[in-house]
C-alpha cells in the first residue's frame, strides 16, 4: 500500500488491479404498472418506450413525462415481440396469431400484415442500415424479410431443433448474425448463406437470449438460459470466455449496454443484475417488485435502459450522461469517451458562436478502467482519469502514465503538486509530488471529497472545510453540493447544490490569525472564515471561474455569468451543454454537447475585468480597462453599472439611445434626454419627456415634447393652466386637422368661438347637440340649427321632425329667447380680454354673473325712463352690485 503511487525512473508505473465497485447512480425515470411485458425498445431519437404484452396490446410511454402517448390493440393473442424502425417512422410487432404487422407511429395507420411464420413469432431484429429484418419463431425457423421489395422472404435459415427465441445483429459486422435456440445452442450465421457459420455449446438448458458486445474491440456475445447462468462468448475462438451465475431462475433477457462497460441479465427471479463488462465482476442488482423480467433494451447514446416485467415497464438512467472532458490553459481538450482518451486541440480554429468546431480528435490511449471523471490540475501538467474505483494520473503532454492507486474519489488542490483520495468512508490520504504526505481520518463517516483552496469532506448534510497543510478543521457549513469550485485566487469558493448555488468568500488571514493565535476551535469551525456574497436559486448544470467572475451552464438551457450579485445571460442553449474551459486570449468560452461535439462563445475578459474593478470599487482601474472594451460592449456595461447603482456611470458608458434615455430620465436629466430625444425622435419618448417636464415645472420644454408628440390632451392641459389663448386656437386647429373633436370642441369653447363649436357639432352629425349649444350660447343661430335637425330627423322619422319646433315659428315657447338675444349681442360687441391665468384669483367672481339677468335689468330700466338707458353703464352697476353683495358674504362668512 505505502508503495501505490510512486512513479519509475522512467516516468511510468505499471498497474495492478483493485477490487472496487464500478459506481453507477442508477435513477427510475418511468414506472408503470400494466399487463404482462413481453418486449420493450427504445425510440433513438423520442424518449418513448414502446412496451408489447401478452394481451395483445403495445403502449408507447414517454419516460420523460410518465405519460403514455399511445395505446393499441395489436391481436387477441400474445405479442413477444415489439421494434422501432426510426428511419421510417414504423413499429413492428410479432404475435402469436404468427403475424407480423407494420405501423406508422405518427398516424397509426397499419402500413402491413403478413403471415411471416407457422407458429409463435418469438423476436424481431432490425437491420441497422438496409431495408432488413429477421424473425424468429416457435417453427425452428429464421426469416429474412426485405421491406424495399414489399416485404418478399428473402431468406430461411433452418438449422436449430427447438424454438428460436431470439435473433441478434451483430453490430461490429452486419452481414452476420446470433440466434439463440431451447436445443441448447447459439448459433452464429451470415446473411449470404443459408448454413450457420458455427454452433456455441455450453448451456445445460434452453438458451433464452443472446446479445453482442457493442463497445471496444473484443469479439464477445453474450447468451443466457434456462439453467440460470450467463456466458460470455469469444466467437472468433468460439470458446465460454466466463460464466455469470447468481441468478435463481430462468435468464429470459441479456443487454450489452452501449455505451457503459456493462451487462444487465433479467431474469424469472424478478432480479435484473448489472455485471462488469471488463471483470464480470456483479456490481448491482435491481428488484423493483415487478415479477418476472422479460426484456431489456439500452439506447446507444445514452444511459437510459428499458426493463420489461410481468407487472410493467420500468425505465432507468444508469451513470451519468454528461461527457466526460477537461481542457487546459492552452487550449487543449482531453475527452474520455468509453474507453478511448483523445485529445482535440482546438487553437487557432475559427467559428461562429454556437456552431460546432470543424476539429478532428487525436487518439491518445484505450484506458485500463472506464473512466468516470476526468481533470487537469490547475497548471495543466497532469491530468487525472478516475473509475472502476480507481485512478490514473498522466503527464498531459504525452500522456504517460505517473501515479495510480486506489481512489473512491479523487481531488486536486490549488497547488498543482498536490492531491487528495479517498479510500473509504473513515480514509483520505494526501499527497504532495506523488508522494503519500498525510492519512487524515475524518471523525465522522465521509461520503465525498472536493478539491481547491481547502480540502473539503462531505458527511451526510454537512460539508467540512480542512486546510491542506494539516487538516485543521476550517469551517462546517450545513449545505450537500454536488460540486465545489474554487476561483483561481482561492478567494471565491462556489457550492453548487441541487437546487442553488452558494458564492462565498474565503476569508484565509481570518483562519490564519485564528490558528497562529492557538484559538480552540469547535465543530463549526473558525468564525466568519466565509462571508456569504450571493446565493443564485438556480440549476447549474457546470460552472467555472473565470477571475471573479463565475460561469455557468443551468438545466434551464441559459449560458450565464455573474459578477457582484448580478446574472447575465451571454446566450441560450438549444441543447445540454457543458463548460470545458475559458481561453483568455481567444476570449472564449468553449462547452462540449452529450456527443462530444465542441461549440464555443465569445465572452471578452475585459468586459469581465472591467465589471470586476466595478464591484471592487476600484473605477481608476475600471476607468483604463474602459478603453480596452469594444464599444459594441457598452451597453452589456452600462447595464451592469445601473443594476450596481451607479447610474450616472451607466450614463456616460451606454450607446444605446433607448437606454440612455432612460437613464437620462431616471436621473432627472431633462435636457440630457431631450438631447437623445432629438438625435432619435420617437412620439413616446417626446410623450414621456414632456409628462416629466410637466411635473418639473420646465414649461417650455414641455410644449415643446408635447408638440412634437402630437399629445392633444397634454397640450390641452398645459395652455388651459397657463392661459396661452394663442395655443388654444391653434391647438383647436391641430385637433380638427387630426380629428380629436371633443379637443377641438373645448379648446375652441374656452376661446369662446361659439360658431366654430356649432361647426364642429354639425361636421359631427351632431346636430341635436348643436341645437341645444345654441339655445344656450349662440340663439341667433338656433333656427338655422333646428331647421338642420328637422332635415336630418326628416329621413329617419318625418313626424318625429315635424314634432320640433323652430324658435322662428313659435317664439312663445322659448322662454327668455328676447334677452338671449340681446345678451349674445352685448358680448358680440364687448370680446373677451386675455389675461395671464395668475391673474385668475381677481376675477374669480366673474363666474358669478349672470347676463340674462343683466338684461333683464336693462328691459326693466328702460321702461321706467324715457330714454334709452346705457346699457355699458348698468353693466358696471351691475357689478359694482355684484361685488358689493360679494364682500358682504364673505364679511358675514369671517363674522361667523
């Protein structure tokens, strides 16, 4: 053990094997409950489940939703078997009525159904590429059916004694094919000719399942029967390579997982075991109380595997999807994609954002375990391939072989020579150089390790912080992250967690000065060791530091960053996307897809560093970063200066008017808004500016920006409150132009233009209202109104027209019609005088008098006296009267 990790003389090691579990989260992502599953698949490209009962019906599930998306009834007998042809758009079913049928998934329309055997149609396999398909059946027999030539029997294959349960491609070579039979035997044959190729014996019973290897380059298939036990096959020396017992009841299905190095076998026992592709070790197995297992498919591409049992259909997720990468400094990329590491260099490469890197990958080596996590240290001289329990660490450049040893986990510090792992729940040891340094035994049981500026152990729902020099406790913070990530600086530390994350900041003289000072320190740790900066409620799928700033990718499908508590969106993502690392010089961000796909965005670090100095305060320093910035970046700035509340720097930096303008208005900058105004006019911005002007008191301005927004009824307010008579007419004007009437109406009313209010009534079809206006301000013209009434009501009701009278017919009916008259003359002689509307508060009484009285007065007077009296001078009296009588009210008011 004291030797593990030490390197040769030559700089490689060699390696011995550990007996460690290969770790695999395994997640349920459908369970439903229904008849007997007799066959399940896969849709490469929808998450669908197709499930085929033993009651002759097929569902199709989403194992995304849980829903089932479609049902049919297929026959009144079994169905064993059930495949998806994506290419066109097709499901295939084989039934116990010996009939194959062929739907379209999209329409369920049936597009075929043929007798293809003389007994029960046991297994259907699809050709990967040509129009292909095989079947297998209880008549012994396998068939070769060739859709392009209207489903013709383009061959037989006759050999095996007893049932033919089960027919496989093989996916290294498709001309050929395993079929597997209750005689006992598995048989592997071509498609050019009609006699088998060989015969694998072993199996004690009937032979149930057989299935090939997909991944690597070992010849395997794999094949299991009624006698309990699963055999692993070479067929190129057609020799039992190894035998998997541990089930207690017939092997009814057997599946070569795609993309994992791993093999599931279910059987009647109701167990479904995961196997050890390389060791055949058993690393799992799964009850999930459903009876009997059926069947089981996997999806190249993905971890999701399809269980099919007597009681329903359950789908899982096996491991984890995300691709397995790491770049360094200078912009290499490591990927680890099952066993293969290659390397992609993606300098020098141009692309747009979001479009895939035209890079072709370079093998580097086919790694001895299967790697499960891979990682740079933090000058990126090594890197470090984790699984199977264990690791490996390589020079990066080479990529030699340096250390190895046995590892649950694996860490890197911030030191680049330094690194922890942890054995066990009770054991992590540290090294320095590859050289064992410490063995710390944490008081309590750990479930994980992270790396960094600390060393962090996590125990239940509680993560400690130990320094790394002698594993003094730091601090306990009460979080479970599934990922901590510390800034290069070692100042910012970022906990994700599953539903959050928490940014904090490593306050290291604080932990320093309380070590030096021999403080006890308890179960939580030194005090304020962190300061909590911000908690962003948000899924983040990966993140990185880039400085002080953090990036990250969330489930929500959104490229983000945050500096100072504030989030931008640099873009959203189509599809899952992965951070692998940031290159400076490039100013790019570079993410890998589930495929292995590279694509990248550009994110100029003197954007991050200008936002940095701002949340540092340091604006001399924000100040000489400016000028390095394009200016197509000033708005992304300026919007983070507002959101930081500096608002007069937004200001100055912005180039967008819209958002200049709003600054300029929030800031109460009218004439800085009026500026932007004019360079880029708009009718809601000249609005805005002249409402705030308004409130301001900028009288000017604010007509100005009314008139320029065409605002009628802010016009309207405006002259009427300062008393602008020339504005009034000519804003009665502009609303006639426009065809605001009721504005033209009251401004020309205020003017007191009787016949133009007439005018517009009538221009209205208003003539009613006309005549009654004129009853009351302009009786001289009342007959010409109502005769225009009568002609108008004339067409609709003639007696309802006639039924109105005309003031010129029947004077006697309109009561005081004589003194209207004379009191419409009177004002006709005297106009109206204008007056500043300060002037207001002196003739408030004004809109006491009453001039029909006056008339009547003046009738009055001129019947006692003989002479023409003056009507100018009772006027006066009458409001010296008015005045007076006035003066005495608001006496008696005082009085009281």
């Amino acid at each position: 053990g004291a030797a593990l990790g030490q390197s040769s003389s030559r700089g490689e090691c060699e390696r011995v094997p550990f007996a460690m579990p290969l770790r695999l989260d395994i997640k349920r992502k459908l369970s439903s409950r229904s008849d007997r599953v007799k066959s399940v698949d896969l849709h490469p490209a929808e998450p669908w489940v197709l499930a085929a009962m033993y009651n002759g019906h097929c569902f199709l599930w989403n194992y995304n939703t849980q829903a089932l998306v479609k049902s049919f009834e297929v026959s009144d007998q079994p169905v064993r078997a059930g495949k998806f042809v994506a290419r066109k758009q097709w499901i295939l079913v084989g039934s116990d009525d010996m009939q194959i049928r062929v739907y379209n998934y999209n329409t369920m329309e049936k597009v075929k159904v043929f007798e293809a055997h003389s007994d029960y149609i046991r297994c259907i396999a699809v050709h990967p590429s040509q129009p292909l398909v095989l079947s297998s059946s209880d008549d012994m027999t396998i068939r070769l059916w060739d859709w392009d030539k209207a489903w013709a029997n383009t061959m037989t294959f006759e050999g095996h004694s007893h049932y033919v349960m089960m027919v496989a491609f093989n996916p290294k070579d498709t001309n050929t094919f395993a079929s597997a039979s209750l005689d006992r035997t598995i048989k592997v044959w071509g498609l050019a000719t009609l006699q088998p190729h060989f015969t694998l014996e072993g199996h004690e019973k009937g032979v149930n399942c057989v299935e090939y290897f997909a991944g690597g380059d070992r010849p395997y298939l794999v094949s299991g029967a009624d006698d309990n036990s699963i055999k692993v096959w070479d067929y190129q020396t057609k020799q039992c390579v190894q035998t998997l017992e541990g089930h207690t009841h017939n092997v009814a299905s057997v599946c070569c997982h795609p993309e994992l190095p791993i093999i599931l076998s279910g059987s009647e026992d109701g167990t479904v075991r995961v196997w050890h592709a390389n060791t055949f070790r058993l690393e799992h197995t799964l009850n999930y109380a459903y009876e009997r297992c059926w069947s089981i498919a996997a999806l190249k591409g993905t971890n999701n595997v399809a269980l099919g049992y007597d009681e329903g259909t359950v789908c899982i997720q096996l491991g984890n999807e995300e691709p397995i990468a790491s770049m360094d400094a200078s912009g290499k990329i490591i990927l680890a994609r099952h066993n293969e590491i290659s390397v992609v260099d993606i300098r020098k490469t141009e692309a747009a954002d979001g479009e895939r890197l035209a890079v072709a990958s370079k093998e580097l080596d086919v790694c001895e375990i299967y790697p499960q996590w891979l990682s740079h240290n933090s000058n990126g001289r090594f890197a470090v391939v984790t699984g199977d329990g264990e690791y490996i660490i390589y020079t990066a450049l080479a990529w030699r072989k340096k250390s190895f040893g046995s590892a649950l986990d694996f860490v890197w510090a911030l030191d680049s020579g330094e690194y922890a792992v942890r054995e066990g729940p009770t054991v992590v040891k540290l090294f320095k150089n590859f050289k064992e340094t410490r063995t710390f035994k944490p008081p309590f049981s750990s479930d994980a390790i992270y790396g960094g500026a600390l060393l962090g152990v996590r125990s239940g729902e509680v993560t400690f912080f130990f320094d790394w020099a002698e594993c003094r406790l730091v601090r306990r913070v009460d979080v479970t992250p599934k990922e901590v990530k510390w800034s290069e600086s070692g100042e910012l530390v970022c906990l994700v967690c599953e539903e959050s994350i928490f940014l904090l900041r490593y306050k290291r003289e604080v932990a320093a000065a309380a070590f030096e000072r021999g403080d006890a320190v308890g179960e939580e740790g030194v005090d304020d060791a962190f300061e909590l900066v911000h908690e962003i409620s948000e899924q983040v799928r990966t993140c990185i530091w880039v400085g002080e700033c953090l990036l990250y990718t969330s489930i929500s499908g959104r490229l983000n960053y945050t500096v100072g508590g504030e989030v931008v969106t640099l873009q959203h993502l189509d599809r899952p996307l992965y951070i692998v690392g940031y290159v400076p010089k490039e100013n790019r961000v570079y993410l890998v897809d589930r495929d292995y796909s590279i694509v990248s965005y550009q994110l100029l670090l003197s954007v991050l560093e200008y936002q940095t100095a701002v949340v540092r305060r340091d604006f001399g320093a924000a100040n000489s970063i400016l000028s390095t910035v394009p200016l197509s970046e000033h708005n992304r700035i300026a919007r983070f200066l507002e959101a930081q509340g500096f608002k007069e720097e937004a200001l100055a930096v912005a180039t967008d008017p819209e958002h200049q303008f709003e600054l300029a208005i929030t800031l109460g900058k009218l004439r800085r808004a009026h500026e932007i105004t004019v360079s880029q006019p708009s009718e809601a911005r000249w609005k805005q500016l002249g409402d705030l002007a308004l409130v301001s008191s900028e009288l000017a301005l604010a007509e100005e920006c009314l008139v320029r927004a065409a605002d009628l009824p802010g016009l309207l307010l405006l002259y009427s409150s300062t008393g602008h008579a020339e504005g009034m007419e000519k804003l009665a004007a502009l609303a006639k132009l426009k065809g605001k009437l009721n504005i033209a109406f009251i401004a020309s009313f205020l003017r007191g233009q009787a016949g133009e209010c007439l005018e517009l009534l009538l221009g209205a079809g208003r003539a009613p209202e006309a005549a009654f206006f004129a009853r009351t301000y302009a009786p001289s013209e009342m007959s010409r109104m109502v005769n225009l009434w009568k002609e108008s009501m004339r067409a609709v009701n003639p007696k309802a027209a006639d039924s109105i009278a005309d003031p010129a017919d029947y004077p006697n009916l309109f009561d005081g019609l004589e003194h209207a008259l004379l009191a419409e003359q009177w004002l006709a002689q005297h106009s109206l005088a204008d007056a500043d509307a300060a002037l207001y508060p002196e003739h408030v009484s004004d809109n006491e008098s009453d001039l029909i009285e006056h008339m009547k007065l003046l009738a009055l007077q001129s019947e006692q006296e003989p002479e023409q009296p003056d009507a100018d001078a009772i006027m006066a009296d009458y409001s010296e009267a008015q005045a007076a009588m006035a003066a005495e009210q608001e006496a008696a008011e005082a009085a009281e």
